[in-house]
C-alpha cells in the first residue's frame, strides 16, 4: 500500500505537470533531486516532514500565486475573444474537490 503522504504528493504533482514527468519537474520545483522524489514514490524512502513542509510553502508561496495569474490572465483572453466574436460566454464556476 502507497504511503498516504506519498499518494497526496503524487496527486498534487499530477495535478501540477500532468501523468508524465511530474517526478522530475515537481523535484525541482522543491529542489530534490530526482532519485530523492523517485525513492519517496515508491516507497524507499519516507516523505518526511521537512519534505511536506517545504511543499506546503511552495505551494502557497510560490505555485498558488502564479497559477492564479494564470487563471486571471486566461479569464481576459477569454473575454477578449468572447467580445470580438459575439459570444455571450460565462466565466466558469470553480467548485473546489
């Protein structure tokens, strides 16, 4: 059975870069190396709290914000386009889950 702390980074990773190559670009993202994040998946090594820790911040120091732009951002080229091509498109509702 996969470590539930493992499982939540694997989702979050997955959600963050997709199924492939989220390991490599989520280790970076925290500054581990690769081997280090590969051994925590598949249970070699435990994730520890320094590990959790330091995503956790990442996430809303850093990879929150930014995709929060991201969103903002896309929002108005929506609406841009919506404009110019006559479409009455509403902004999409984000339930959480």
């Amino acid at each position: 059975m996969i470590d539930p702390k493992a499982a939540r980074i694997r989702q979050i990773g997955i959600l963050l870069y997709g199924k492939v190559g989220w390991q490599a670009r989520l280790a970076r993202a925290l500054d581990l190396s690769v081997s280090y994040m590969s051994s925590m998946m598949s249970g070699a090594r435990r994730v520890t709290p320094d590990v959790e820790e330091l995503l956790a911040r990442r996430l809303h120091e850093i990879i929150i914000p930014r995709l929060e732009e991201t969103e903002a951002q896309l929002r108005l080229h929506v609406s841009d386009m919506s404009a110019e091509l006559g479409l009455d498109l509403e902004p999409p509702s984000i339930t959480p889950g």
